[in-house]
C-alpha cells in the first residue's frame, strides 16, 4: 500500500487530459485503456464540472510506479490527485478496473468522495482461484504477443457483438498505445487480488451503476449485485453498448450521468 507521501509523490507525476472549471469529475479507465477514452466524457462535462481523466501509474504518459500499488495503492493515488487540484472532494467515475478503484477509493477516503459512477465495473477478479489465475495471466500475454497483437485479440470482444470492424480498429488502437509492462501487469495483479464482494455496503455515497446491455465482459452479473450491495445505488443500461459504453453510446452514457449529477 502506498503511504501518504508516496501517494502524494506518484499523482504529481501522472499525466492527466483536463477540461472546464468547478466541481471535480474524476475518471479512472479501464486495464487495458487510458485517459483518451474519457474523450467524450471532457468535452461532455466541461462546461459545468472539471473533468479529469488519469493515465494510471504505468500507462500510456504516467511514468512506471516503482512498486506494485495494489489496489489499495491506486486508490491512494487517486485520492492524493483529488486534494493536488484543489478540491475538497470529487465526483469519481471509474470504468471496469477503474470502478474498482474508485469504490475501494470511497471505502478509504470517503469524505473525498461526493459520488460514485461505476460503469461496466467488477468487484474484483480475486472472487476465485480460476479468476485470479486468468486475470494474472493475461501479463504473459502481453509480454508474448505484444502491445498491439494483445489489443487486438481483446477488442473485439470488449465490444458489442454486432459493433461494426472500424470500432475494433479504433479500440485495439488505443488500447495498444496504452499499455505496457510493467504498468498491466501491476494492474492485473491487483485485480486478482481484489474482491470487494460483500464488503460495498459500506459505501455512503450516491452511487449510479451503469452498463453496456451487450456488455460480455462484465455486465449485468456484477453491475446487478455491485448496485444491490451499495445502499441507494442507481442502477442503468447503455443501449447498443458493450464493456466501453462510455466510448461506444456515449449520448446515452453522458444522458444517464448527467441525469444522476442532478440530484446531487
């Protein structure tokens, strides 16, 4: 876990995309993505909200963490970027890997946290010893075949079945720019480690749950109990959407965000 300082230290080197002034959006991507997914999200949002997207520790433009953060670690950074901007407390949306940091973010460091938005998220791949291994895995796949070889096997399937080919051009695209090692597989180990199950209902935060309806990845067998766990949480669908709703149906994704800001 990192301590205070360490946490302090890494959010002064990420690299973050920016846009608007007020109250703070924070958006933490995927395993396999980066701060350029939240493209719609930044130019959505600025105009009532800063929004700032990360590129977590090891990917994309944030330089390499020195040690493996944990997700304990991620969410310390995270928390450490929400006071380096200012704010008091922000608004945190995280999709997939993201959420999962974001949620264990308002278990440690709720006053920081004014809301929750959970899109296409887990309560972690240490469920089982079958999840664990497979998420872990997928390190070896990447140093085996690649950053790009390694996006594209997996692009196809983060989106809707019926998504047309440019969309999984465009995704294994970014995501091979992403990623990289040691970054992934840090991220990957965490995962593994993390199982928030039964252990959401500690989170006091106004929560919305959204997912892909065509999401294969994750979908409704973690959003439904990830929003049952929570108390109050909002739980929604992105039409025509899988596992990157907020890059795939964004107009309906920013509608079902905005109408949650709302009632805060």
């Amino acid at each position: 876990m990192a301590d205070l300082l360490d946490a302090r230290a890494a959010a002064a080197l990420l690299h973050t995309r920016e846009a608007g002034d007020g109250p703070l959006l924070l958006c933490l991507h995927g395993i396999g993505s980066s701060s350029a997914s939240f493209a719609p999200q930044l130019a959505a949002f600025a105009d009532r909200m800063r929004v700032v997207a990360w590129d977590a520790p090891g990917y994309a433009d944030s330089p390499d963490p020195d040690t493996a953060p944990g997700i304990d670690g991620y969410a310390d950074i995270a928390a450490a970027l929400i006071a380096a901007r200012g704010h008091g407390e922000a608004v945190v949306l995280g999709m997939s890997f993201g959420g999962v940091i974001a949620a264990r973010l308002a278990q440690r460091h709720p006053r920081l946290v004014r809301a929750l938005i959970l899109g296409d998220s887990t309560r972690g791949s240490g469920r089982s010893p079958e999840q664990a291994a497979a998420m872990r895995g997928r390190a070896a796949e990447l140093a085996e075949h690649g950053a790009d070889a390694f996006a594209a096997v997996r692009a196809r399937r983060l989106l809707r079945h019926d998504a047309p080919e440019p969309e999984a051009v465009r995704a294994a695209a970014g995501d091979g720019v992403a990623v990289r090692l040691p970054g992934y597989a840090h991220a990957a180990d965490a995962m593994a480690a993390t199982d928030l199950d039964g252990t959401l209902g500690a989170i006091g935060a106004p929560t919305l749950v959204l997912y892909g309806e065509a999401d294969r990845v994750t979908g409704a067998r973690e959003s439904e109990p990830i929003a049952a766990q929570i108390p109050g949480a909002v739980l929604r669908t992105v039409p025509a959407a899988g596992h990157l709703a907020n890059q795939e149906n964004p107009a309906a994704f920013n509608a079902a965000v905005a109408a949650f800001l709302d009632t805060l």
